[in-house]
C-alpha cells in the first residue's frame, strides 16, 4: 500500500510566522501522500477581544456560541486556511483547503451532553473516504481547517487531533497510513522538565504503567488515547514531536513513537 | 455539449439571510452542472469597523491594505463561503467551496497601476480548467470566493463578476456555458425608475445605441462590458437579473438576455 502521512500542527506553530513558514516548506519536501490538519491558534481568542465578544467557559472547557463559531469559521477556514494553502502552493505543493461541509468531506452532528452545553461543537460520525482519495489520488494534498457539519446547514467546531485520528482511521484501509501529531514539546517525556528525556517508543503496557505511575498526566493522557484509538482503528503508526522537526519524526530520529503492540 | 450555469450573485442576497436561504434552495434544484461565485456584502465593513479598520478610499475605489485582505479572506473565504456550502448540503447539493488558491484553481497577480496603488488586488492570469473539470464531473459544485493567489504566497482580492467571466470564458470549450449575473434589479433598465421596464434581449448593436442615449449609464456599463468579454470568448448565453428569479432567468422568461449577434 502507498503511504500517507496525516500531520496535525498547533497553535504554537501557527501563531509563528517564520515557523509556519519553515515547516510548511517541509511539508511541501515530503514525496508521500500527505494530508494536513490545522487548529486554531491565538488569533481567533484576539478577534472575540477586539470584537468584545466575552468567551464563555464552562467547567475549565470554552463553549462556541454563536458569536464565537462564526469568528472560528472566519478565522479558521478563512484567514489561517487559505493563508497555508497559497503559502504551500508557493513551495509547490497543490494544496486545497476543506472543512467538513466542503464535499460533504467530514459530517457530524451537535455534541449533547446530560448537563453541559458545549454549543456549536462536531462529534464526528462520517469521513468521505471516496472523496479524500480523489484529492489525493491527484496528487492534491488536503488541508483540513478544524470545522465539520451536520448535513443540516450547521457548521460544527471539532478538535484537530479528533479529525486527524478520524481521517486516518477512515483512510487506513486504502494507505500504510502514519498520524503525526505536533505539539510544543521534543515528545512525551520521562521528565516535564527535562526536554532531552524524550521517551522514543509507547506501547499500550508501557502507556498503562506510565500513566499509573503519573509520569503521564493531565494534557499528555488525551493525547495518547487519541494515538491508540487511532492504532486500534487501523492506523499503522502514530508519533508524537515538535513540528521544527517533521522530516526526522518521519523517518524515527526524533519524537516519541506509539505503537499498537 | 453538456450545460453549465455559473451564477454570481452579490451582497444584496448575501446579507438578507432569508432570501440567501431561497436563492440557495433555488440553486441546489439545478439539474445541470453549476459554479456559484459569490462576491461581498456588508460583513467585511461591519467587521472593520468594529475593529477600528479605518477604509481606505483613492478616487472612489476601495483600496485593498492589507488589514482589509485579512478581513476579506476571513469573511469571504471563511463566514460566507462555509455557511453557502453548508446550506447547499443541506439541500442536498454537493457544494465545495474554493478560492483561487485551492487547487491552484485561479491564478493572477498583484494590479500594477501607474499611478494608484490599489492594495492587494489581483488580476486574472490563470483558471486550472483541469481542477474545475473534475469537480463538475463528480458533480460537484463550486462554490467560488472572490479571492485568489498569485502562486508566490499572496492572496489577492478580485472582482466576483471577473472571475465568472473568466472561468466561464475557461470552461466555454469543454461545456454550453451560460453566466447569469444577479443584482438588485430585474434586469437593464429602459428607465431606470420603473422596474418593469426591463430589456429581454440586448445586442451589440443594440448596447451602443443604448450606450450612446444614456440609456445604459454609470454601473451597468461595466456589467454589460463584461457580459460581452465573456460571450467573445465563448461563452453561449449572459443573462442578467434577480437572484430571487433563478429558475425564470435560467428559461428565459424573465431578466435581461446578452448576446452576441
């Protein structure tokens, strides 16, 4: 099977503009298929505080009302989309952006939950396999701004890493297919304060006592559910690293591998 | 040959969210092959002024800084293209929202003028026949927002009633196109103060005369000079009139018919 390789990048890169340009340089080197998911970043919080749009939080978790999804669809699928998309296609890269509503490519409906309301937040039901391939069969490589509908006129706010494990789990059957998430750090650590402490290979055991050990805590747990959700779905090989560093998380250099066994 | 229609339609039903919601059940109902491009409304100014984007102005033209860039690719290629896109789904239409940079689907470049600096507007070099071809044999359609790229890097902002005209111009050997131009009144006016005065059939001939009585005046010059642009490339029928018409424009019982002989 040909390979494919879905990286996610962060508010850490975006938000820097000599990084992003740097990396999606990288990104545009890469030979393979190639697919990638971007979140938001600190413009869309500068817009709601410019626009004095208060942002809602409930139980430490902001809540997309209205106001806030339409500033997240501006700012998302509008500025930070398109502006990746006509940089990749200056280092030669056919890029084209989506969200889910375009094509029908990710379709989900309304997060419900028994005592909070998340507002305009996506659970992912359905990926367009058929269509993604198309792109990709072309050589074009998708950038998918972090939005989904509902198939019924809703545009939706969904987690980055969420699509990237969706997407890869959807297009697993028909490429070896790779998610690399990138993040602030080199890698999961041995040690939060210790950058060189990188832990190069996670397997499930070793995932189970990290954890019961707390040397895997908070932010770092969803993360990896994540990558062993997406192992189980069928994806070959997930890693985790600092976005500086994609050719060399690519080829097992750096960062932190999770795999299934 | 097959049909296409490339439709534009403008702020006037961008900004009433009730007459969008018709005019996009309207397009969805289309059998043929179909493009939407949609130009502006009132969003892009209401948003900067609310973030104190003071508007430049040179000789009565908008002056694209790069301040208003941002704000248009936010509003134009984010808000208003996902929220169509969404809507057309919904009614079943498998819309794909692009802007010039996606796909490489509309290439130009940076206006040059002797003596005004217009900002970053772009002029048409390009359309990737290829890529839209695709698409439309997939049936899918296009959702276009008036932006494009100048493949270096640069998003640049471009009249919406241009890039149907190019693109029809584009796709004029491959398809019977037919470009409908939508705007606020029911077609070219006799007289511009009685709105059931409308011209059914306008040719060349006839618009020099009319050009030449002041008939056809200020706005709709440039209008119908485009419509004839377009038809000298190939383009098989220009028709012009309300969104609120679609299917009446389309079988040519109501708006203004353009063409060449």
């Amino acid at each position: 099977m040909e390979k494919l390789y879905i990286i996610k990048i962060g508010g850490n890169i975006i938000d820097d503009e000599e990084k992003l340009s740097f990396f999606l340089q990288d990104f545009a080197k890469l030979k393979e298929k190639k697919i990638l998911v971007h979140g938001g970043g600190k413009l869309a919080t500068q817009m709601a505080d410019k626009m004095n749009i208060p942002q809602q939080m409930i139980q430490g978790r902001r809540i997309t009302d209205s106001e806030t999804l339409r500033i997240v669809t501006m700012v998302y699928a509008g500025y930070i989309n398109k502006n990746i998309v006509a940089q990749l296609q200056s280092f030669n890269c056919n890029a084209l952006g989506l969200t889910g509503a375009d094509g029908n490519a990710i379709q989900g409906h309304k997060r419900t939950h028994s005592t909070i309301d998340y507002g305009f937040v996506g659970d992912i039901e359905f990926v367009n396999i058929d269509l993604l391939q198309q792109f990709l069969m072309q050589n074009i490589s998708i950038v998918f701004a972090p939005i989904i509908h509902d198939k019924a006129g809703l545009l939706l706010n969904t987690n980055a890493d969420t699509i990237a494990q969706e997407i890869g789990k959807a297009l697993s059957n028909s490429f070896e297919t790779s998610i690399i998430y990138t993040f602030e750090k080199k890698g999961v650590l041995m040690d939060a304060n210790n950058e060189d402490s990188v832990i190069e290979i996670i397997d499930i055991n070793t995932y189970n006592i990290l954890k019961e050990k707390e040397v895997i805590f908070e932010g770092m747990i969803p993360k990896l559910e994540n990558a062993f959700t997406a192992l189980t779905g069928g994806v070959k090989k997930v890693i985790i690293g600092k976005a500086e560093k994609l050719s060399e998380l690519i080829s097992g250099t750096a960062g932190t591998q999770i795999i299934n066994d």
